[in-house]
C-alpha cells in the first residue's frame, strides 16, 4: 500500500513538472528566434535557393528548364575547375603562415611594456576596418610597376628593377599575399594579444627562476597558452583565404592569363559574364561542401590532439 501511494505521488509530481519542463524549452527556443529569423533568410534560404537553381538550366531571365545533375558533371569534367581549385588552395599556403606569424610577433612585441603601445596597435589594426576594394585600390597604385612606390623603395636599396607586381606569374601571388597579409594582420595581432593576456604572468616567472632563457619560454609557455586561439586563428584564416575574390578582382582580373583565377571568381564569372547561374550554383554548392569538408576535417584533429 505504502508503495504504491509513493508510485502515485512521483507520477503526480511528474505530470506536474512536465509543464514547467515545456515552458523551459519553449522559452529557450523563443530566446533564438532573434537569430533563427536572419539565419534562415541570410543564410538558409540562399543554400536552399542554390541548392535548386543548381539542378536547372537558369539565365538571367529565370529558370529555363530542369537538367538534375548534368551542371555537376560538367564542373567535373572541366579542366579549369581543378586548375582554379589549385590557385585557390596555393593562395591559402602563402597567406595563411605568412599572417599568422606576422600577427603572432606583433603581438608579441606590442604586448611588451613599450611606450605609445596603444598607438602602434591602433595604427596596425586600422587597415582591417578598410574595405576589400580600398585595400585593392591602395596596393594596386603601390605595385604599379613604373612609378609605384614599392619599385621606388627597391631602387632606394640599390636594386635597379622595375618588377612588373601583377602582370608577371612570378610576383603576381606574392603582391596578393602582401596585400591581404597588409588588410588582416591586424585582427590576427588583437586575438593574439587577447591569448597573451590570458596566460598567468607567475608561469613566467616561475620559469625566469629556473632559468629559461626567453626562447624556452616562449616554446613551453606562450605556444601551448595561446593554442586554443591558434585553432581558431587558423581556421578562420583558411576559410577566409579561400573566399579571397576582391583583392584579384580589382588588382589582376585573374590575371596574368588565368594564373590568378581563384574558385569564387570562376563562380562570379559563369553566373555574371556568361549567364549560367545554375552552373554557378551548382559551382557554389561544390565548393562549399569543400570548406565544409576542411572545417570537419580541422575539427576532428583539433579533438584528437585535445584528447
């Protein structure tokens, strides 16, 4: 008798908490609809509209007709694809280390007690508040070849060379590179100095005591204090260098030949020039579904390291 009255009363307390447990829920999914509402139109609704222009012969003028996956295959079986895939991918191994390093020694420096650090890091990090064609705008009259300042710099240190930035396929990915390097390595020095200051100031210490010399410390204390930002910094940096499209739009126009050619660009000009925007949807949702592929990718080493 005694159990079952005490069966009873859980199963009343139960019901009861039930409601509570519903209003929980529904007021946790109306705090999300603030963000729910723009994702889905920013964000969702464009991968969705894609996903069905990419399975259709669509112009400028609208769809035209419904071809199921024959944009795919023609995207696979055109040589160009892999040979912008390629440019896309070397301009990630150039900027990626290069701004990183950059950021990292930045922050380094400016994290030390030297005088006017506020203004130093002010003047480094306002290039990354520029936009994309400013930034163009501004190294493309830098790298002009005849009466560019960074050619006149090289004549100053005694090399009498006009190098042609953008229109030789040897400087071409470095003029970028410097470029892009120039605009973002100011945010990557503030996420930098954000890590630094989070790291306990009695680990250097402790180490000073012991008689680590500089580089020791940075090795076993500022490296492994600043490895959750290093994932992050590199993650972003990768996803960021293969959506790279301003700086070669305005600067080279894929040029030399297409040796500057990158993927976004390929999309612009199939959906823009030629008129073929299920092709470029069909582009998008392929290369899209390759950062997405590198995102699980980076994840699952980053869990495997932490664990």
């Amino acid at each position: 008798m005694m159990e079952r009255t005490l069966r009873e009363n859980k199963g009343s307390a139960l019901r009861r908490a039930e409601p509570l447990h519903l209003l929980k829920e529904l007021k946790a999914i109306l705090y999300l609809i603030p963000f729910l509402v723009p994702f889905s139109v920013f964000y969702l609704w464009p991968v969705l509209r894609g996903a069905w222009m990419s399975l259709h012969v669509w112009g400028i003028q609208g769809m035209e007709k419904y071809v199921a996956l024959a944009n795919y295959r023609k995207i696979f079986v055109n040589a160009d694809f892999y040979s912008y895939l390629w440019n896309s991918f070397y301009f990630v191994l150039l900027c990626t280390p290069t701004v990183i390093i950059l950021g990292l020694v930045l922050a380094l420096i400016i994290n030390q007690n030297i005088r006017m650090r506020t203004l130093i890091r002010s003047v480094f990090f306002l290039p990354y508040v520029l936009s994309v064609s400013v930034v163009s705008f501004i190294w493309l009259r830098l790298f002009d070849a005849k009466n560019g300042p960074v050619n006149a710099l090289l004549h100053v240190l005694g090399l009498p060379v006009d190098i042609n930035w953008l229109t030789d396929h040897r400087f071409v990915w470095w003029a970028i590179t410097i470029t892009t390097d120039w605009w973002s390595v100011g945010f990557v020095m503030v996420l930098f100095l954000a890590g630094l200051q989070e790291i306990p100031t009695d680990h250097y210490e402790a180490a000073k005591i012991d008689g680590a010399n500089a580089w020791r410390r940075f090795l076993h204390i500022t490296l492994p204090g600043l490895s959750s930002v290093m994932k992050i910094q590199i993650f972003y940096q990768i996803i960021n260098c293969l959506k790279l499209f301003g700086q070669v739009q305005i600067m080279t126009g894929g040029g030399p030949g297409d040796s500057t050619n990158t993927m976004i660009r390929y999309i612009y000009v199939t959906g823009f020039k030629k008129d073929m925007f299920g092709l470029a949807a069909a582009q998008s949702m392929v290369f899209c579904f390759i950062m997405l592929l590198i995102a699980v990718v980076q994840f699952k080493i980053t869990d495997r390291k932490d664990g």
